[in-house]
C-alpha cells in the first residue's frame, strides 16, 4: 500500500467514526477526492474492499462504492472493479460486510447490464451473467448464496431481460432444496421478488411449498435469527401471491400459530409469525371464515396476548409528550385488522364468547 492509498484507507477510516464533526470533514474530503480523481477513488474503494484489515474500512468501501458508482460510470475502467469486487465477495467471510459487498458488486452489475439492451446484452455483461450462474452451481455455499442475492436485486431493478428469467426462476427453484439454510433462504427471497414482480406465476412455486414449510420449521428450532428474515419473504409473498397458500394452508397455520403461542422464542420471531397469519387473513377472508375452529383460538391467542404485561421499571422516565404511552400490541393490532379483513358477524360471536371467560 503506497502513501496515497494509506491517506485514502484513513479517509475512509474517518468516515466511520462515531464523531460528528470528524465525519463531516471526512465526508468533505472524500467528495473531493471524487470530483477530481473519480477513476483513482473508484480503484481505491474496489480495493479496499479486500485490502483493507478492518471490516469497518471494508464495509464502508463497498456502501461508497454502490451509492456512486451509477453517477460516475463513464469514468471508471469496469473490468478492472469488477476483479476487485469478484476477489473480495470470494475472499471476505464477515456475513454483515458480504452483504454489503454484494450490493456493490449488484450495483455494478445493473451499470454493466443498463450499457446493453437487456435481450440483446453485451459482452461484458454476458460474461458477468455466466459468472453468477457458475457459482450457483459452486460447491462452496457463500458463493451460491452471493450469486442468488445478487441475482435477486438484478430483478429488483428490473435489470434482466425477459429471455433469460425463466433460466433464473428455475435457479432459484432448484436452490430451494439446496444443503445449505442459507442458500436456501436467499433462494426464498429470490423467488419472492419474481411473484411480486409478475415475472412468476404461483402454479411455477406450488409444488414446492413443502420444501418452504420444512425450512420455516427448521430455522425457528436451530437458526431464529434467520427465521425472522425468511418470514418476511413469506409475507412478501402472502401479500402478492396468497392463493399460493391455499392448497398447504392448515399446515402453514398450524406452524405459525405454533410459533406465535410459543414463549419460549423470541418476541420478534413470535410477532413476525403473526404478521403473517394477519396478512394471510387480510389477503383472503374467505379462506378463513370457512375455518371457524381456527379463527376462535387465533382470537383467543390474540386477546391472552393482549393482557400480557411486560414489566418496564423505566416507565415512569419516559417521554409521553407525543402522546403515545409507549403500549403499542401487535395482538391489539392484529385484532383490529382481521376484524376488519373477516367482519364483525364473525368475529363478535367468538369476542363475546371469550371476553367473559378471560375477565
């Protein structure tokens, strides 16, 4: 590392710290730095990348990286980033910084694509697509996991052409029975942005609808952590495309309301299972108003729920100046809205029904 690129690793360095002031100049410096050397701090940032021993150096290259590079394309040498980017998402093993990193290297992916016409794709942009679809094949998972997230937010920005989507849809299908819950996941999310964005019909996902309940159940027992954000792409996918859950319905609600009754996980991971309960309902009422039995212990959960108190010894030195008194329930709110989704003639009956036996 020369004396310039030691100044530069510690500009960026400044612009992690925690101070104010000390960032702002940083800040201040570094749009310098770009306006006048824009191939050079490109360079430098790619490098950083994998050059750099701290993660925070590391992390911030890659944020700077993506939230630049589309402005500034016409000045950088691509092919010699796109090295830097491929040797750091190979080389770097802190999951936080890899996302990052893949941001960046999706970013210049949608650069590379948007030079060409999608159906018609140049060069490069050809070569990089083989790339990512070699490490979906890869026998290391990080690289399977990379390429199916980078994937994803190429059709998050509309920056595949048509042609090649139905190839894409059947990786992520043939990824969502993959060794790794990881690969799995980002398989998941994958599959969730092509319903959302109509480039997938529902009747491609039924038949593997098992495989998607067999992941939730293994996640919330082993990796919670993860459960939360595969959930979300449940919801997601609740959300646009909720016939999809119709065939495998009574087993999706039997883990969730599992989940959702379950104190031993975590408040997050109970609330996440409920939205999705919620969205289901809300999505399509009819589906389960012809399910009564569940319908009176879901509302039976929600209001034991909603008499659950947390104890806070804090709660006399919070502000409530803005009016709110900091009780906000997803039960409370989850009630409301699958009242309002389901109809009072439903709904009432089985309120009554319960209100005097939890009184």
């Amino acid at each position: 590392m020369n004396d310039t690129q030691r100044s530069f690793s510690e500009l960026i360095y400044q612009l992690t710290l925690p101070n104010n002031d000390q960032r702002r100049a940083g800040e201040e410096q570094f749009q310098n730095f770009l306006t006048y050397e824009t191939a050079m701090t490109f360079e430098f940032l790619a490098q950083m990348t994998h050059s750099a021993p701290q993660v925070d150096i590391r992390k911030m290259s890659a944020i700077l990286f993506r939230r630049y590079l589309a402005k500034y394309r016409s000045s950088v040498n691509i092919d010699a980033l796109k090295e830097h980017l491929l040797r750091s998402l190979k080389t770097q093993e802190n999951h936080v910084c890899l996302r990052q990193l893949a941001d960046a290297a999706s970013k210049l992916a949608e650069v590379i694509a948007a030079s060409g016409d999608k159906n018609t794709p140049n060069p490069e942009w050809s070569e990089f697509y083989q790339l990512l679809s070699e490490w979906t094949g890869s026998e290391f998972p990080k690289l399977r996991e990379i390429a199916l997230y980078i994937l994803t937010n190429l059709i998050r920005s509309n920056s595949l052409g048509e042609n090649i989507l139905p190839q894409i849809s059947n990786i992520f299908l043939i990824r969502l029975v993959d060794q790794s819950p990881q690969v799995k996941i980002a398989a998941l999310q994958g599959i969730a942005m092509m319903l959302i964005t109509g480039y997938l019909g529902p009747h491609a996902v039924n038949d593997h609808m098992g495989e998607v309940l067999n992941l939730i159940k293994y996640l919330v027992d082993d990796v919670e952590e993860e459960a939360i954000r595969a959930i979300g792409y449940l919801i997601e996918m609740g959300e646009s495309c909720p016939e999809l859950f119709r065939g495998p319905c009574d087993q999706f609600l039997e883990l969730f309301y599992s989940i959702v009754s379950n104190d031993d996980y975590e408040e997050a991971t109970r609330n996440e299972a409920l939205e999705f309960i919620v969205t289901l309902i809300e999505q399509k009422p009819g589906m389960f108003r012809k399910r009564p039995e569940f319908m009176q212990v879901f509302i039976k959960l929600l209001l034991q729920r909603m008499m659950e108190i947390d104890d806070d010894p804090e709660w006399n030195k919070k502000d409530r100046s803005d009016g709110d008194d900091g009780t906000r329930n997803p039960a409370s709110e989850s009630l409301d809205r699958l009242s309002i989704a389901i109809r009072g003639q439903t709904v009432v009956p089985i309120l009554f029904g319960y209100i005097q036996e939890l009184i």
